[in-house]
C-alpha cells in the first residue's frame, strides 16, 4: 500500500508540476516587489511547457491509478494537451491586458494554472468524486478570474452571476453523484457501467441521477436550457478571461460528460437521447438567432459560443468513435479561433474595456490592416468557412452524425452554420466598408498579444488546411477509449 | 424509540427551516438555520455518522453560520422590506405548481425507489470507529482527491483575499 | 448499540435543556407583570442610554477572518482522522498529511504577508507602507 500509490505519481506529473508552479507565484508575488511582478507571466509559460513536456512523456500509458481515480489514455492526454494550449494562449494574452487594467498580475497566472489542473483533473477523472473536485478546483478559480477586476460593477455581476448559477449546478451534479452512489454503491466510472450492466442497480434512480449530471454539465457547458448566464458574465469578464472560460471549462465539461455518459452510463443515456438531441438542436438555434441582433461584439461571441456549444452536443450525440473524435478536433481548434477573436476584441477596446460595440470596429481594416485581416480569419472559422479550421471541425461533427443515422441534426446544423454566416460577416462588413471615426485612435499592440494572435491564425490555416494530422491523432487518441 | 427521536429531529428540522422563510429578518433566519444544522446532525448520529455529525457542527454551525452572520452584519442588512410582486404569475401559480411538484416527486418515490437504494452494510460500521474507517478510506484509496482538496482550499483562500482586499 | 447509548446522554441533555428553556421562560411569562416603557423596551448597555442603533455596518475584515477561519476548520475536519490512522498506515499516509498541511501553509504564508493577520494593516499604520 505504501510504495504502490508512491509509485504511480509520475503519472499525475502534469498536475503536481502547475500546483506547484502556481504555489511559487503566488508565494514570489507576495514577496517581490512591485516593480519585479510581472514575472509571473513568464514563470506561467515555463511551467505550462514543463508540463506540456510531462503530458507527452506519458503517451502511451494506458490505465487506471490512484486506486482507480485517475485514467491515463489518448482521449486524457489529447485534451491535457488541449488545456495547455488554452493555458499558455490565456496567459500570454492577458499578460499585457493585466498591465493595461492594472490587475494582480500574480494571482492572475497563479489563477489560470489552478484553473488548468482543474480541467486537467476533470479530463483524466475516472470517478464521479474527482470530477467534482476538479470541477471545483476550476470553477472557485475561474468566479476569481471572473471577478478580479473588483473596481468594475460589470466584472462584479459577472463573478456574482457565475457563482450563483456554479454552485447551483454544482448542487444539481453532486446530487446526481449521490444517487448514482446510491444506486451502485460506487463512484468509479467503470465499476458504475459493470453494475449497471450486470443489473443490480435500481435503473430509476440511475436516470434520474443521468438527467442531474446533465443539468450539472450542462450549466458549465453553456447548452440550452442552461445558457441564460453567457452573455452577461463573458460581457462583464475582463476579456482575457472571456475567451477562457468560452473554450477551457467548456472543453472540459464536454469531456467529463463524453466519458461519464459512454463509461458508466451507456443504457440511460440512450433513455436520455431524445432530451439530448432537443437540447442539441434548441442551443444551435438560441445562440445563432440571438447572436444575430447583438451590438456588443462581447455578447455576440458569447451567444456565438453557445452555438458553438451545440455543435459539440451533436458530437455527444453521436455516441460513436468518430464523433468524440471530432469533438476533440473541434474544442481544440475552437479553442484557438476563439482565444483570437477575443485577444482583437480586448486590444480593440482600449483601457477600461470600453469599446466592445460594432460601431467601434468601423475602418479598422484600413487603420490596422493587419489585426482586421487576423479577425476576419478568426470570424470564417467561427462561421466554419472551408480552408479553416472551423470548417473541417463542423465537417467532422456533421460526418459523424450522419454516420450515425442523425439525419436531422447535421440537416439542421449545417442550417445554423448558415445563419451565423450573417453575423460573423457583419463585423467584417464593418470593418471594411465603413469610415473610421475621426476622433480614432490607434490600437495599442503588446508583442505577447501579437504572438497569440499569430500561434492561433497559424494553427486554424494548418488545421483548416491539412486537417488530416489533427483528426488522425484525434482518432488514435479515441481508439484506446473504453 | 428511534423513531421517535427521529421524528423529533426531523420535526425540529422542518420547523427551524420553515422558521428561516417566515422571518423577516436575516439574523433571526441565520440562527434558525442554525437549529436546523444541530437537528441534521443529530439525524446524522442515529444514521452512524458520528464523524460528519460533529464535523456538521464544527464546520456548519461554528464556522459557515459566523461567516453568514458576519456577512449578514457587513452588509448592515435590516428587516426585509416587503416588495409588492410585480410578477403575478409567480404569485398565482409558483405554490400549486411547486406542490405538485412535491406530490409528484413523491408518489413516484413511493412507488418506483423501494429496494433499488443498496443498504451499506451497518454491521461493518459498528466494527471499529467511524472516524478510523473514514481515515482509512481517505488516506489509502482517495489519497489522490485529499491532496486536491488542499489545492482547492489554496485557490478559495487566494480568493477570498483577491475578493475582499483593497489594495493587492 | 453501545455507541448510540452514549449519545442517548446527548439527548438527554438536549430534552432536558429545551425543558429547562422553554419551562422557565413560560412561567416567568405567567407570573410576571406587564409594564411597559420607552425606557424598560430599549437595549441594555450598562445603564447608558443607548445611542444610535444597534445594526451598524462591520468592518469588512471580519468577514476575511471568518472565510480564512472556514477553511482552515476544514483542514481539521481532514486532520483528525489522519491523527487516527496516520501510525497505523505507515509513512505514505504520514507523508500526505504533510503534503497537505503543507499546502495550506502556503495559503496562510500568503495572508499573513498579504497583512490580513494583522486588525490595523500595516500600509494603513504608514509605517511599514513600502512593501
């Protein structure tokens, strides 16, 4: 017992190495001075590429540790990489915003690698209790984040509204988890699936828990019925933080309810299909229509996101190898498409985050041609414009769910796609074809937010163009996948 | 005689919890939820749960209640005022629907949970003491959720003071 | 059941207590007379007249002490079964505990420098105001 546990620790190296990271900051922060803190940055880089150096050292491993709480396998190692990517855009891209607003910086990183080994644990949990303490580890660091601008009523309500509604889903997942124990006297993922189907477990109390974990996730995710709190808290958010929460804690609740569903809840889940695919469907149309009357471009993204989350839904529907495949390829370049639209949108509105309204983008493309062509990139591949990479992530979603007999759903998706055409293209519109007011002054670029622009332009042209790699690995990354 | 302690616990809990929605003021409501802590764990030691039961009291009545309490005097909130209700249809409709609710959820488990819950076999509880089982589980097979647990308590401690401070 | 015999005390103790409370405060209320005035119905404060009202806002501090009090009430909650076990598991489970304590130290290192230890916090006192 005592050298056993010691000795799967290489296994959760990732974890250990961001904790630990996050520990020196916060302790270097408080004990540096001012002048030397904005260290913590490039402390926050080294340890995501430490970590990243630990995640691939452990491709290859496959099974379960730490008496069965922790998987190790393809799917958990793609998305650790995932995190990281979204980790290390985070971290470069509110480097100068934290500057600019004059924010912790410190606590800030501290915050975004906590917020990493939340979702790093969430990706790699296999037992409904470490869910919940990754979940939580994510979610207490991402209300912070959402907060930190404490001097901003806007910031404020968002922290607030994000809190209330977290904790309410985070009540609606751990009742879930009880019933689901209650029923199985189990919280391991695998020992829940061979209970259930060896049938000793009352199936009533098993829905009902699925349909609590749903509601839970689905909180986190962002799906309709569970959206309303999107667009004020990635309104209010200091926008760094925004294009966070938009693609990592969304991210990882897809994952966590990819692998809770198809390992331990296989049989209630086609009980719940129907619900599943209403809410699918009901999420791509709120968000899409929505986001087409909206002027903040804050709101906009946020309804754009939810949309986005139903096109991951599609892909949770398909329960088939290749969905979750491109529900892998498409959080991931989601990820990067997004991250870009929202480091434009933060260095587009200036100090204070104030000009977050169309109008505001108006001649952009003439004055900074540069940053207007890379948004212009970011929004196609939101729109899912062939070339990018939002186009081969949709094509993978829609493929799969064809394969899978769901007609509709693709018929539909393809449908929304469609819509949200329109007001990706309207940012652009204004961008090119309007006058810039007179009273315009130029946007002020850092060199950090000019490397995450140009990482994230780069990967969607790469994916978008020779996808092949991406989904390849994707695959593999399934295949090992119980 | 368990039942009748039961019932009196329960009865309590039921009572201080309504106690918390009639009042109009939010210490009175803090310290009748208060009550209804001491009740639940009192629930907890008949269910063989001495170890929660006491933490129920240390954690939740000593240490979550002052926290509401000072919260409660921080914001200098006073009696509540009465709002008229703007919204009739949560006036009209929120307690039938919310009964029926009740009712529904009840007669279902009534009718469809009976023996799918799977007893934990109380035999192995009164065996040694509830502390040192828990202390077995948590050191040897959730070894790995303890150590994130403290991470979890660092990250809520830094945000206490990024949230409270003035100046960082 | 022996052990539950022993909380029986407990609830013994508990009748008896809200017997005693509910007994005497009944019967005072029979027995006593009512008179009421201005002065007998305000607070008590040692025989001073009480100025202003009793709500007043708090100082927001005491709301950090209590968070900050909370989890580390929780960190006994977790401590007092590895105080059981710890001799019995060996050294791994020893070596958790201080893993844990450790981290939480790291919380509390960050308050005390952070000033949130101290009722007058240093930059206020002026002296220490350069850190």
């Amino acid at each position: 017992m005592d050298g056993s546990l010691a000795l799967e620790i290489p296994q959760i190296f990732p974890e250990i190495a961001l904790s630990v990271f996050g520990i020196a900051i916060l302790l270097l922060d408080t004990f540096l001075p001012k002048s030397k803190r904005h260290a913590a940055t490039g402390i926050a880089l080294a340890a995501i590429a430490l970590t990243a150096v630990f995640t691939l050292g452990l491709v290859g491993e496959d099974g379960t540790f730490f008496s069965g709480m922790i998987v190790v396998d393809g799917f958990s190692i793609f998305l650790r990489i995932t995190f990281l990517v979204v980790g290390a855009l985070t971290v470069l891209a509110s480097s100068s915003y934290a500057t600019r607003e004059n924010l912790a910086v410190g606590e800030f990183q501290a915050l975004v690698l906590f917020a990493i080994v939340g979702m790093n644990l969430m990706a790699a949990s296999n037992e409904l209790i470490m869910i919940f303490l990754g979940l939580e580890t994510l979610s207490i660091a991402s209300y912070i984040l959402l907060g930190i601008k404490r001097s901003d009523a806007k910031s404020n309500e968002a922290a607030l509204k994000y809190f209330l509604l977290g904790s309410f889903s985070s009540a609606f997942m751990l009742y879930g988890i009880a019933l689901a124990y209650g029923a199985t006297r189990t919280t391991n993922l695998e020992a829940i699936g061979r209970e259930i189907a060896a049938g000793s477990a009352g199936m009533t109390l098993i829905y009902v828990a699925v349909g609590l974990l749903f509601v839970g996730f689905g909180f986190k995710v962002a799906v309709v019925p569970f959206h309303v709190w999107t667009p004020d808290v990635y309104e209010g958010a200091p926008t760094p933080i925004s294009a966070f929460m938009s693609v990592g804690p969304k991210a990882a609740g897809f994952a966590v309810l990819v692998r809770v569903l198809m390992v331990a809840f296989p049989a209630a889940y086609a009980k719940w299909l129907g619900l599943v695919w209403l809410s699918a469907v009901l999420t791509m149309f709120v968000g899409n229509c929505v986001a087409l009357v909206q002027s903040n471009i804050k709101r906009m993204l946020a309804y754009s996101s939810i949309a986005h989350a139903g096109y991951i839904l599609v892909a949770v529907a398909t329960r088939n190898q290749e969905g979750v495949a491109a529900l892998l390829f498409y959080t991931l370049t989601y990820a990067l498409m997004n991250i870009g639209a929202f480091t434009i949108v933060s260095l587009v509105s200036r100090q204070g985050d104030r000009k977050t309204y169309l109008d505001d983008y108006a001649g952009l493309g003439f004055k900074q041609p540069g940053l207007a062509a890379a948004l212009s990139i970011f929004l196609l591949s939101l729109a899912g414009i062939p070339l990018t990479a939002g186009f081969a992530g949709k094509f993978f979603i829609f493929r799969a769910a064809l394969e899978s007999k769901f007609v509709w759903l693709a018929i539909i998706g393809v449908l929304n796609s469609a819509i949200s055409v329109y007001y990706y293209l309207r940012v652009i519109v204004v961008m090119y074809m309007k006058e810039a007011p007179d009273d315009w002054s130029p946007v002020a670029m850092s060199s950090s937010a000019i490397a995450v622009i140009a990482l994230s332009v780069l990967g969607i042209l790469q994916f978008g163009i020779f996808p092949d790699m991406l989904i390849s690995l994707a695959r593999s990354s399934v295949i090992g996948y119980r | 005689m368990e039942i009748a302690v039961f019932l009196f616990l329960s009865g309590i809990a039921i009572v201080a919890a309504a106690n918390i929605l009639v009042q109009r003021h939010p210490i009175y409501s803090a310290l009748s939820l208060i009550v209804t802590f001491v009740a639940l764990a009192g629930i907890y030691i008949q269910m063989h749960a001495e170890f929660i039961a006491v933490m129920q009291i240390v954690v939740y009545t000593g240490a979550i209640m002052v926290l509401f309490i000072f919260v409660i005097m921080l914001l200098n909130a006073g009696a509540e005022q009465k709002v008229p209700d703007k919204v009739h249809v949560v006036k009209y409709f929120g307690l039938p629907l919310a009964s029926l609710l009740i009712f529904e959820a009840g007669l279902t488990a009534s009718r469809t949970f009976d023996g799918e819950g799977i007893p934990v076999e109380s035999a192995s509880i009164n065996l040694s003491g509830n502390t040192e089982m828990i202390g077995r589980a948590l050191y040897t097979q959730y070894a790995l959720p303890f150590e994130v647990t403290s991470v979890l308590l660092l990250v809520a401690i830094v945000g206490a003071i990024v949230m409270a401070k003035k100046e960082l | 059941m022996p052990m539950m015999l022993q909380f029986a005390n407990v609830l013994v103790f508990l009748a008896v207590g809200i017997f005693f409370l509910v007994f005497s405060l009944t019967l005072s209320s029979l027995v006593r007379p009512y008179k009421y005035s201005a002065e007998k119905l305000s607070p008590y404060e040692c025989g001073e007249n009480p100025v202003g009202s009793p709500w007043i806002q708090f100082n927001i501090r005491f709301y950090v002490f209590a968070l900050i009090f909370i989890v580390f009430d929780v960190e006994v909650v977790f401590l007092v079964p590895w105080a059981v076990v710890f001799k019995k598991l060996g050294m791994f489970a020893f070596v958790e505990g201080l893993i844990f304590i450790a981290i939480l130290a790291v919380g509390l290192a960050y308050v005390w420098a952070k000033g949130d230890l101290q009722w007058v916090r240093p930059e206020e006192r002026g002296s220490l105001a350069e850190r």
